[in-house]
C-alpha cells in the first residue's frame, strides 16, 4: 500500500524534469483535482452536488473525456485519502498556475465549499490555507468568497 502511494506521487504528482508538457499538465490536472476534492471532504458531509460540481470544474477547466474524467478523479480521491498533508498539491498549483488561474482555483475552492449551500469552518480553514500556499492574498481570497457567496 506504501509502495502504491509513493508509486502514484512520483508518476502523477512530480514528474521527472524531463517529462513531456502533457506529463506536466496531467499532474496540475491531479493537483487541481486533489485540492477541489479535499474540500468537499473537509467538512465530513461530502455530497453528490459537491462532486458534481468538481466534475463540471474539471470538465469545463480541462476539457477531459468521461473516462478521463473519472480517472483523474478517483487517482485524486485516492491521493486525497493518502496525503498528510496539501503541500505536495499546492507546490505544482505554485509552479504551473498563473496569478489568475489561482485566484480562479480559490474561486472553484469557494464554489465546492458553497454547493452545500453552508460553508463549514473546516472548509473555510483549507481554502484559506490553501490560498496561503500558492499566494493568494487575503484580499483576493475574501473577494472570491463574496463573488461566490453572490454578495
């Protein structure tokens, strides 16, 4: 079980350095995929509106096939349970993710946490944390909260 994990982190999360662009954007894909799932599952409710608002973001985000799709999301749920801790995933956002395409993912990050229609302290808490990580400023982090909120 080890072994598949640590197999999972060097194929799909750090690729070598000589790895091809597709290699590269098929772990932000998984990144991406890990961050948006971790908060659907942060408050310990995660529901079916919340994951399909996480494939219609992927979808739309990434232009994937269905199978695709569903194997991005279930290698992702599988890094998610696995993980100690958003580091690994926020490391490749802060490496492949423009300004904008992250302050978009705390918008997305928002969106997942609102499907509900609560937000949840935990959910609060990763989001920002998160935002922390790839630098989002707070100001941004509180806008995108508003926007999604629809204040």
């Amino acid at each position: 079980m080890i072994d598949d994990i640590r197999k999972f982190f060097a194929d799909k999360l750090n690729p070598p350095e000589d790895a091809s662009e597709e290699e590269h954007c098929l772990s932000i894909q998984y990144a991406t995929a890990a961050l948006l799932i971790e908060v659907a599952k942060s408050d310990f409710d995660q529901d079916e509106m919340e994951r399909g608002l996480i494939f219609a973001m992927l979808t739309d985000t990434f232009e994937l096939r269905e199978s695709q799709l569903n194997e991005l999301v279930s290698l992702a749920d599988k890094a998610t349970q696995d993980a100690h801790d958003i580091y690994q995933f926020t490391q490749l956002v802060n490496d492949a993710y423009s300004y904008e395409d992250k302050t978009q993912l705390i918008t997305n990050l928002w969106r997942v946490a609102f499907a509900d229609g609560r937000i949840d302290r935990y959910e609060e808490h990763l989001i920002r944390r998160v935002a922390e990580l790839i630098y989002v400023p707070h100001e941004e982090y509180i806008r995108a909260k508003l926007t999604v909120a629809g204040r």
